[in-house]
C-alpha cells in the first residue's frame, strides 16, 4: 500500500492551506500535486495546480516565476481543449 498521499488529496489540502492563509504550505501541496497529476497523465489537473501555483506565486510577490507558470497552465488547457479554464488562466496573467 502507498503511504504517500494522491495528487487529490494534496489539491484538497493545498487549496485548505491556501485559503487559511498558509501560503507557502499550499504552494508546497499544489506543486506535490502537479507532480503526481504530471505522473498520471492527467493534464487537466496538471494544469489546474499549475494555475493555482501562479496564483500563489503572484500573492508571495514572484511575478516573474507566476508569468511562466501561469504561461505553462494555459498551454496545456489550450492542448486538452478546455477553453473555460484557458480563459480563466489567461485573467490571471491579466492580473499580473
């Protein structure tokens, strides 16, 4: 059995983090999660940690890092066709 925790349940906990204010700690999670999603295959949630990853990195004030991050994640939703959340990632390099 694998003691590690799934790419969803570290999603879970980073978004739990990010939203209690433990910035660090989520960026820590959402990076661990597009990982294990990365490993999966899943492109879809790899790219959602990666949004989410640019976020945080906006926040703690690496808007250099959030540009290429950000840039990263709407790549992939433009490659797998998701055109709600490209969009989405695209405000957020708005925002920056």
């Amino acid at each position: 059995m694998n003691s590690f925790p799934s790419p969803q349940t570290l999603k879970d906990e980073g978004m739990r983090l990010f939203q209690q204010g433990k910035r660090r700690e989520a960026l820590a999670a959402f990076e661990q999660a597009a990982a294990g999603f990365a490993t999966q295959d899943d492109l879809g949630n790899q790219a959602e940690m990666l949004n989410n990853i640019g976020v945080v990195l906006r926040v703690l004030g690496d808007g250099e890092t959030a540009v290429s991050t950000l840039t990263q994640a709407a790549n992939l939703f433009q490659q797998i066709g998701d055109t709600s959340r490209h969009a989405q990632t695209l405000g957020n390099l708005g925002d920056l």
